[in-house]
C-alpha cells in the first residue's frame, strides 16, 4: 500500500495549519531568549538595528508583550537606525527563528513534514506582500522559508 502524499496549496496559516502562522504560541529559544511566538521574536530582531539608547527599553517591552499581535505593533515602533541594514538582514533572521521553533517545539517538524509537497502560502488581506500574499501577488518569503525548513 503506497502512502499519500499531499498535494496542492495551503492558502493561508489557519484551522489545521496554524502552526505556521507567526502568531502561534508555543514557547521555544532563539539567540539565548525564550519567546512565545515567531512574531515575538522577530519584532525581539528588530531592535539589533536600532538606536542602542532605547534597545533595552524595546526589547524590554517586546518580551513582555502578552500576545503575537501586541509583539508586532511593538516590533513596528522600534526607531531603526539603518533601515538599509534591516532591509538586508530580517529574511536571514525570519530563517533563523522559523528553525528555532520547528526544531524545538515538540510536533511540529513532524506536521511540518506531514504537509508533504504542498505549496506553502502566507495568504492574508492585510496586503503583507512581502511575507506572503494578497489578492494572488506577494513574494510570499514567510512560505518559502516553510518548504526550505520542511526540506522542499
């Protein structure tokens, strides 16, 4: 008996596949910090290219951050001071934490794996097209970094 592989798109991060989503909660370690969520963390990345006057301050109040969403609005506030270098930097540091969770949060490689071949979509109406998709268009950098994690 030959096993089925799946097949075709996740569309978006929700129901049974919102494990992928950054706003999963599930507490796990990256650059020697605990966080709640993939969200948190990186808005935590953030603030490495921001004015070292109010680092602690933001990184203070992003790790004290009770949701995924709250981290993120956070995260958006952090005053970088060098937008360039950020720019250059967040997909290596996306990579980073995505494999931080899916290596230390028990189950999680295993459904990664379990979504076989299929095409891995940050589907959303926020027209975040850089991390995902809108409307059909996006780069979609967030799914990528899924299926390199998953391996394919």
């Amino acid at each position: 008996m030959r096993s089925a592989i799946n097949t075709g798109v996740v569309k978006e991060f929700r129901g049974e596949y919102s494990f992928l989503s950054n706003y999963y909660t599930a507490p796990f370690e990256w650059r020697g910090v605990v966080f709640h969520s993939t969200e948190q963390a990186f808005a935590y990345a953030k603030t490495f290219v921001c004015d070292p006057r109010v680092q602690d301050v933001f990184r203070h109040d992003i790790l004290a951050a009770s949701t995924p969403g709250e981290a993120k609005k956070l995260g958006r506030a952090v005053p970088m001071t060098d937008v360039s270098v950020w720019d250059s930097t967040k997909v290596q540091y996306m990579r980073e934490i995505v494999h931080s969770k899916f290596e230390q949060v028990v189950g999680l490689a295993g459904q990664l794996l379990n979504t076989g071949v299929m095409m891995l979509v940050e589907g959303n109406t926020w027209n975040d097209t850089f991390w995902g998709r809108c409307k059909g268009k996006g780069y979609n950098h967030l799914g990528v970094i899924l299926m390199e994690e998953r391996g394919y």
